[in-house]
C-alpha cells in the first residue's frame, strides 16, 4: 500500500468519526427522512425459537438466550416448554453467554422444544463530544485483546493493521480507520452461507475481502485487536424493521428465523464500548438496491455509513459476546460463535443454517 493510499484511508476514518455529530439537516437523506437512530423507549419483544426433532434416537439442543444487560437492552425473563428429559439454562463461566440446553431420550415421540425470551431494547447513541469515567472489568478487556481461533491477530491480520492505521496516534483514530478501510475495501458476498465462519485469515485472503456479518464485523475486530484496541463482536438477531425505511437493516417478518446478525463494539477511554456496525454499511451498499453500490459517499449509503459509527437502531436483540464457547454435554469441538440453534443426534451434527432439516423456526414479536 503506498504512503499516499495509507494517508487517504486515515483521513476518511477521521472524517468518518465526525460524521456522527454532523448536524442532520446536512446528512443525505433517504425515504424522506435521515438515517438517524435514537435512544427512543424501551420497546420489549417476545423472542421465541421452536425446534421439532425427528424420531432418531438420543439428542442433544443448544439454543441462544439473550444474556445482555446494558443501557440499550435488558432480559425480563426466558421460559420454556416441551417433552425434554432435561432442559436448563446454563451460563458459560468464561463469557456469561446463556443457553438453554436440553436432552431428548431415545424413545421420545416428536422431540420438541419452545424457548421464549422476553426482552426489551432501544436505540443506542454515542455523543462523541462528551467524555466521562468509565470503567470496566480488566479481564472483559483482556478478552477483548485476544486472539481467538478465527480471530488470529499475528501474521497476515497484523500486517494488515500496522498498514491500515499507520499514522494513526489515539485510539478512535485506529478505530476510524479501521472502519474506513473495511467500508472502502471489503464487500458482502451474496453466496456466503448464514452469517459467514467469522474466519477472517480467510476474509483477508482466499475469500478476497468479501463475506457476510460475521465475516465482516468478526475482520474489523480481529484489525482493531491487532492495532491494541480492545474490540468485540456482539451476535444477535433483528426482530423488527428499520424505521428509517432500509430493508436490510432489520427484519420485515415477524417469523426472523434467517435474521441473525453480529455487530461490533470497541472500547475508547472516556466512552466506554461503542457500538460499530461496518457489515451493515457494505449490506446496504451490495443488497439495498438492484444496483451494487460501490460508493459509500452514495446518498443512500452516507447516513448509514455515518450512524453506523457510535450507532445503532434498537430492532435487533444481542444474544452474547462468546468465542471458542464449549457447549455443555458435547466434549472436544468448540464454537466459534453462538449465534444459531445447535443440536446433535446419533447421526452427527445438525446444520445450524438448514433450519428446515433441523428443524427450527424463529418469530419476534412487539409486546
């Protein structure tokens, strides 16, 4: 990369960190109205995820539960129901990522399962020209720190940042060129299956810079890692419609079961985690439209791309933050994310991303 391109894709991230205290009146507008999430009130959502099962002997379910608990999201409660021999919710003591995991007896007729998560979220802003004491747990940044098996921060990945953030000097002019790079360079690529693997050695390399969310988020925070800034993906689900007309920015169903989505958060001294969402600036930019956008100064992609810094609507509902999570009951492999239902049966494991073979459905509604 020469020093010319470093310099311009520094100086986009800085502009893009101002974006976010535009005044609206000067930001492009879309439907009739700005791309502008706001802090609104709390709206709580029933959060419902119903598996059947064939008849094939002993199996095994893992199912997501919101385990959140910020100023933008808080559980009221999760209950559940169906012909298990076992059913729990249980805490991973690493992460505090909750499931609910269950066991169906061999002779079980029509293993099913209903969980139900009531929960209530709203918008989340940051106001970037305020500053406060915050604080957080040193090991939650440590983590934050860390490379995981699909976020390896030497080789490639951080090459790749040293590049992105030369001359970058504080840690939001790291972040906001990281989020510039990912806009102006990466792209969504249709045919990934889900939400990608989240394996971003391959994003940077085999996959060409193309992916899904988690393809994508999982990169910008595998790159802000790796230039010292402690970063985190949050997986989740859209459980309603955007309100500022972009449909792929939420879910226009109320049945979500394919509406799973990651976003990102990173830590900056004096506010505390920020929200980051690049994946859904290249959604918007690859599948708004029939038309592939490509340039994010477009008038339709610039609101986002500006929001979508320090930002987000509160139509989607996080499940954790967890990497390499080991599921309770099922020894050796680990998940890189716990996004989706999982389940397991004497034939092997269930394809999380098939949810008709699984089966599985997923509905979201306003209460």
């Amino acid at each position: 990369m020469s020093r010319s391109t470093r310099r311009s894709i520094l100086k986009a991230g800085l502009a893009a960190g101002l974006l976010p205290m535009m005044p609206l009146a000067l930001r492009p507008a879309f439907a009739g109205q700005t791309y502008a999430p706001q802090v609104g009130e709390w709206t709580a959502y029933d959060l419902q995820t119903t598996i059947t099962l064939a008849k094939n002997g002993p199996s095994q379910v893992w199912l997501p539960v919101p385990s959140v608990q910020t100023e933008w999201q808080r559980s009221v409660g999760d209950s559940f129901t169906g012909n298990a021999a076992q059913a729990e919710i249980v805490t991973d003591p690493a992460s505090g990522a909750k499931m609910l995991h269950a066991r169906f007896d061999a002779g079980t007729d029509s293993p099913t399962l209903t969980l139900t998560s009531r929960v209530e979220t709203r918008g989340r802003v940051t106001d970037w020209s305020k500053t406060a004491r915050v604080s957080e747990d040193p090991a939650v940044l440590q983590a934050a720190l860390t490379g995981s098996s699909h976020k390896p921060l030497d080789g490639i990945v951080a090459e790749k940042a040293a590049q992105i953030t030369k001359g970058a000097v504080t840690d939001r002019e790291k972040v906001a060129a990281v989020y510039a790079w990912i806009v102006a360079n990466c792209h969504r690529d249709m045919d990934v299956a889900g939400c990608g693997s989240g394996d971003i050695q391959a994003t940077l390399t085999t996959a060409g810079l193309g992916g899904k969310c988690a393809d994508l988020n999982g990169l910008f925070v595998g790159l802000v890692r790796a230039s010292g800034v402690p970063a985190r993906d949050v997986y989740g689900v859209r459980v309603a419609p955007s309100a500022f007309g972009y449909k792929q920015l939420g879910a226009n169903s109320p049945t979500v079961t394919g509406a799973q989505h990651c976003r990102a958060e990173v830590w900056l001294s004096g506010l505390g985690w920020v929200a980051m969402d690049p994946a859904d600036v290249l959604k918007v930019m690859r599948a708004e439209t029939e038309t592939w956008i490509k340039n994010p100064a477009d008038p339709l992609v610039a609101p986002v791309n500006a929001a979508l810094q320090g930002n987000w609507e509160g139509n989607w509902v996080a499940f954790n933050t967890a990497s390499d999570l080991a599921l309770p009951g099922r020894d050796g492999e680990t998940l890189p994310f716990l996004m989706y239902p999982q389940g397991l049966t004497p034939q092997g494991k269930l394809d999380e991303l098939d949810a008709k073979s699984f089966a599985y459905e997923m509905t979201a509604t306003a209460v």
